[in-house]
C-alpha cells in the first residue's frame, strides 16, 4: 500500500495560461486555451485511481483494495484474502485519501512550462498542442534511510550529499476533451524488495520479493473552485482518533491522540520509551556521558520488564529481547564504561563542521560539514536574488544550438548548454530547425521545412515549452537578424525578406528579391543579404543585396561574382565569402572585398574551405582545412596562422561568441559535437549534441 500512496502523493497542481475572456469551467474554453497558448489553466483534483497488473495500462484495471488492520501478508487486491483477515475493499482513491476523497491533492500547472507539486516545489511538464499529451518529469532521491531518519530531498546536489540516486521518472498523460478531465498514468517497473538484485531469479534465489510491473493511472477532475493557492499540507494526514480503532494496534486512543499502548499496567510505558529514544543517539553516536548511556539502558530496562512493547508487532520492530531483560545495574554500567570509555568523550572535534562538539576529547570522524555554498542550515551564503538558489549554483546564461536534424524527418531540435557545461536537448521541433536569435528573454527559431516561426520564454532553467507558432505560409525560411524589435527573414520559395513584428506577432511586410536570398548581416543601419542561387533550380547566384529597413526597400544589388555565402564588415569594408560549383560539380571557393571598389579572389577548384567568415583579433578569418585561417590584404589566405584543425568535412558551422570561436561538426549521422576554442585557438571545451548542429546563440540573465 505504501508504494501507491507515494505515487498518489506525487500532489501535482497545472495552471496553464488562458485568455481573461475564457470560461475556465468550460471544457470548449480550455480547448480552445491550448490552441492559443498552448497551455491549460485551472485546478484539477485527483478524483479517481485504478492500476493495472502490466506495464502498458491494457486489459481489466483494479479499482479496489483490502482496507484491513494487523500485519498479515496478504494480496490486497483479493476479495477472498481480504475477507480472511476481517478487511473491506475500498475504492482506491479512498484508499489514497484515507477514506476522504475530498481531501485529494490537486495539480498545478504554471504558464512558463511549471507545475506546483503538493510540496510546492517546481516541476517542469509540456504540453502537446496537437495531441494534447502531458509529460511530468517528477523526480526524487533514492538513498539509505530508517522511517525515523526520514528527510524530504527536493534538490539533486542535497541527494549527492546523502549518497543517493537522484532518479527522475515520467508521468505521462492525457487532455481529455470529451469530459475536461485529466488522466495520469505511470509505470511501476518490476524490481527486486532488495535492490541489490536486479533480476527475478536473483532475487528469488536470494529469498526476496520480486515485485511485478505495474501501471498506475489517475483521473484528474477541473475544480473551478479552487483557489489556485499551494499550501504544502497534507489534508489527507489525519493523526486524530476518537477510538482505539483509529489507533495502530501498539497505540490507543487517549485525548485525542495515539499514545503507545501501555499492555503491562504501568503508566509510565510512554515515559520509558522517549527516555530511551533521547538518549539512545548520544550513545550511539558517542557523544553521550556514561550517565546518559546508563539512563538509555535503564530505560529501555524497564519497558521491557514492565511488558510495555506489544506482542502485535512484526519480529523487525520488536525492541525488547532477553538479553536486554537479563541486564543488571552493574552490567549497564560495564556496558556503558565500555562504549562511552570512561571520563573519554567521543564526538566531532573540528570547530569548523556544524556538529562541533566542544567537550569532546576523541574525534569519532562523526563531524558533518556544510554542502558547498550553504551554512549549516542549509541557506545559502550568498543569494543576491533571493531565489534560494546560491549564487555560484544560479545558471546565469544559456548556448543554444540549431541541430537541424535529417531533412524531411521533423527530428530537429535545440541543444542548450549552461554555465556549468551541462547539455540538454529539446524534443522534436519540427523540420529543420534552420537558425535562431535571442531577443530580450525569447528564443526565435527558423523551421525551414515546417515553414514557421517558433518563438519561447528563455529562463534561468532552460526554455519554457511548448512555446508560440507562426506559420510563414510555405516560405521556406532560412536566416534571420532582429532588429528594432522586428525579425527580418530570407525565403526560398517566396524570394523575399518577410518582415515580423514581435509586439503583434504579425508579418507585417515583405521585401522582394530576385533569386534565393540566404544570410542577413546588419551593419550602419542597413541590411545585407547574399543571394548565393539566383532561381529555383539552384543556379548559381552572384548578388549581395543592400536594405533599406526604414522604408523596407531594396536600395542596391552588388555583383560580387559566383556563390556568395557569409558576410562579414572590417573597418568600412564588406568581406563576402563564396562557394560555387561548375558543370561538373567540382567546387570552388573564393572571397569578394567590397569598398571603393570590388575586389575577388578565388581559391582554385578543391581549395579545403567552408562558407564561414568572421572578425578576430583585428583580422578578418576565413574557414579553411577544418579551422579558420586570416585574409591577407590582398584576399590571399595565410594558412600559417591557422586557428583550429579539425576534419573540414565535418566543418559545418562556425561562429564566434563573447571572443570564443564554436565549430558545429557533424558527419550527417552519428557523429555531432560542438568544439570551443579560445580566442588563441586552444580548445577549451567540447559537447555532444543533436543532429547536424548549425547556427549558435547566446542568452544572458
């Protein structure tokens, strides 16, 4: 039953965000929500629980279990087992709520991709806007602990500290809009009573429980009553009683309250035994005199002799025993001297652990110490925003990269790495996630063959999903630059640059083109695009066009010969890479300087170069042999002073940010990494990402 109960008290609240104008009791409203925000909004409360013997949720459910008392082994989903020991079986819900269904957690889910869990911590879901799927990843630590040594860990770092497994599970579940209603399920994995042992033959071999898969599954009803509010009570934790029969049955009821059931007459069973448990710790932790230890024992002496414990309870819990009963004064005392040593007190003596014990004389490498960045009550030392996060754990940036991912395939997606080198991926975006740009707090991404805009909340904790969709009417979008709160976009299959604004997600303009306008480069209040085909049929284009973003109009077009590619400005003038094939396919590439007058260079045919071209170190550098490489003044490369050297067909991308140059590698399969170099070209880091990781972007808080 414990099992269960925990998963139920997984206490989940969602909150998704709706237009003020919406009914939240209508389940028409709700639906039509998702489809503009792509959330839900509103308190859902569990109101009903049935599981299934299997990992997949199929076939007939159980919707009820043995209420019984006493410790009995039994199958507590059998009517028949559970008649033999005087039980009822009751709806499980009623059994999750201890028989008060109404007392029942809700979920909450917040507008930013959050949800509030019965603990009121935070715990990241998404929502499908076209299934309507829901995915919680609800995790805890698994670690080594008695019932009275119990801590709630919410944090992954305070699990490392007590040597646990910070695992985290998905709780998938359903939208439904027949009813408004929620369904959650969850899978219980077969495991092993005793960990250790991973398969069934081990753990039957070891005389263990081997416990079969489950499914768990919860409806969720809309409460338009709620007040939206988290508590952190459990209102189902009732610990009154009004008879002994709402009482273990060790403990009666007296007051009120559940007090240890007193079986041998004597009225001071509860005395000896809270005597004993706040003694006991120092003995065992050494800290304790040989009087505290003397009056541990003593104790525990009496309880057992005055028949104070139980004979109800399972062999595990009994404390009494004869070994315990046969001990004399004098034997205590010997006992006591042995343990404790004498006039030696053992305990933690390095004044900088927080259990420093001052009169301890022997260090018993019992001292326990402050995690990194917390004083010994687990506040942090330094937290400038009050956010209880420390400032030196608070992810203050994020690196996000367009992986992609195979064309025609929808499996593009966005990697993000934080301060601290962790990398996360998003789920499938859509058909190549083409380019992206920060604006303010928003991520702005380019799908080329879904043809849309997708635009997400950055925050300290990655992107809030599943963001806002705008479709760019079968464009075929490539690049874009943000500016003065627009987004400009180049299109393939409209040959234009769309203008979109961002206070009224509206396109509100176009600029037409002639040819395929590729990659945008905003310098002295114009806009430059390079046109590196020059119809539909991919011929090879020769323009760079100049914009006028005040007028939205076309002001130039530039010869600036075959292929035009990447653009980059050094002191006044226009650098253009090139890249361009002939008749029989065999590549060449050159570079286009535009100032007072049009200069070219081109490199021969297999020159090992890429598209890429950027300004360092007061020099404008040029891909070339899987690195990058300065353009002499007269365009030629100087290859001595190379920076980076990787396999230049794996060179897909490079830019550079805050003074650091990132290459995107990939082979178009399994092999996709991002290196980062220095500004001297020594690599200092190097990341795993998604499928053909392309443009880079950077966000700080």
């Amino acid at each position: 039953m414990k099992k269960y109960f925990n998963i139920f008290m997984l206490g989940l609240f969602l909150t998704v965000g709706c237009d003020d104008s919406d009914d939240p009791t209508s389940t028409t409203d709700a639906f039509d929500s998702i489809s503009e925000n792509g959330m839900l909004e509103g308190s859902f409360q569990y109101t009903g629980a049935v599981i299934y013997q299997n990992d997949d949720c199929t076939g007939t459910p159980l919707t009820e279990m043995c209420d019984y008392s006493g410790y009995e082994e039994i199958d507590e989903f059998s009517q028949e087992q559970c008649n033999s020991v005087g039980g009822t079986m009751v709806p499980l819900i009623e059994m999750f709520t201890n028989g008060d269904p109404t007392c029942a957690p809700y979920l909450i889910f917040n507008n930013n991709g959050s949800l509030t869990d019965f603990d009121c911590q935070s715990i990241p879901y998404t929502l499908d806007s076209s299934t309507y799927a829901i995915q919680i990843i609800d995790s805890y630590c698994d670690y080594q602990h008695t019932d009275s040594d119990a801590e709630v860990v919410n944090y992954e770092s305070d699990c490392d500290s007590l040597g646990g497994n910070w695992i985290s599970v998905p709780v998938n579940g359903m939208f439904n809009l027949s009813d408004g209603s929620i369904t959650l399920s969850q899978l219980e994995e077969a495991d092993c009573n005793d960990d250790q042992y991973v398969t069934q033959e081990e753990c039957e071999a070891a005389n263990e429980d081997w416990n079969e898969s489950e499914c768990i599954e919860f409806t969720l009803t809309y409460d338009s009553n709620h007040d939206g509010i988290c508590t952190g009570e459990d209102l189902c934790d009732d610990e009154s009683c009004e008879s002994d029969e709402d009482c273990p049955s060790d403990e009666t009821c007296v007051d009120g309250e559940c007090t240890y059931n007193d079986d041998g007459g004597d009225e001071n069973c509860s005395t000896y035994l809270m005597t004993y448990i706040d003694n006991i710790f120092n003995v065992v932790s050494g800290t304790a005199s040989i009087e505290e230890c003397e009056t541990a024992y003593n104790a525990i002496v009496n309880y057992c002799n005055e028949g104070c414990e139980s004979t109800d309870l399972p062999e595990e819990e009994q404390l009494c025993s004869d070994d315990l009963s046969n001990l004399d004064s004098e034997a205590i005392t010997a006992s006591c001297e042995m343990l404790i040593g004498g006039s030696d007190i053992y305990g933690c003596t390095d004044q900088n652990a927080c259990n420093f014990n001052i009169e301890a004389t022997i260090n018993d490498e019992s001292c326990e110490y402050a995690q990194e960045y917390y004083d010994c009550d687990g506040n942090c030392l330094s937290d400038d925003d009050g956010d209880g996060t420390c400032d030196e754990n608070e992810n203050t940036t994020w690196t996000f990269i367009a992986n992609e991912g195979n064309y025609g395939a929808s499996n593009g997606s966005i990697s993000m790495i934080d301060d601290f080198g962790n990398v996360y991926e998003t789920e499938s975006l859509g058909d190549v996630v083409q380019s992206l740009e920060v604006y303010n707090d928003k991520l702005i991404v380019i799908l080329n063959n879904t043809h849309m805009i997708k635009i997400y909340d950055i925050t300290e904790n990655g992107l809030s999903m599943p963001g806002i969709e705008i479709s760019t009417g079968g464009s075929s979008p490539r690049d874009l630059e943000i500016i003065n709160d627009k987004v400009y976009f180049t299109n393939w299959n409209s040959n234009d640059i769309k203008v979109f604004n961002l206070y009224n997600y509206v396109i509100e303009a176009s600029i037409s083109i002639e040819g395929l306008p590729e990659n945008l480069y905003y310098y002295n209040d114009y806009l430059w695009v390079t046109v590196p085909h020059s119809d539909a049929y991919f011929s090879t284009g020769n323009t760079v066009c100049k914009i006028d973003i005040n007028s939205n109009s076309l002001m130039e077009v530039i010869d600036v010969d075959s292929g035009p590619q990447e653009i980059t400005f050094f002191e006044d003038e226009i650098y253009v890479s090139r890249t361009f094939y002939d008749e029989s396919f065999n590549t060449f590439h050159g570079i286009t300087k535009i100032g007072s007058e049009i200069s070219t260079e081109n490199y021969g045919s297999g020159a090992p170069c890429g598209g890429a071209i950027l300004t360092h170190n007061s020099n404008v550098y040029r891909s070339y042999n899987g690195g990058l490489v300065p353009v002499n003044d007269d365009l030629t490369l100087n290859t001595n002073d190379q920076i980076g050297s990787y396999d230049q067909n794996q060179v897909y991308h490079i830019e550079k940010i805050n003074d650091q140059i990132w290459f995107a590698l990939t082979n178009y399969s399994d092999y996709n990494a991002v290196k980062v170099l220095d500004s001297n070209g020594n690599e200092i880091a190097s990341y795993n990402v998604g499928i053909i990781p392309g443009d880079f972007a950077h966000w700080s808080k």
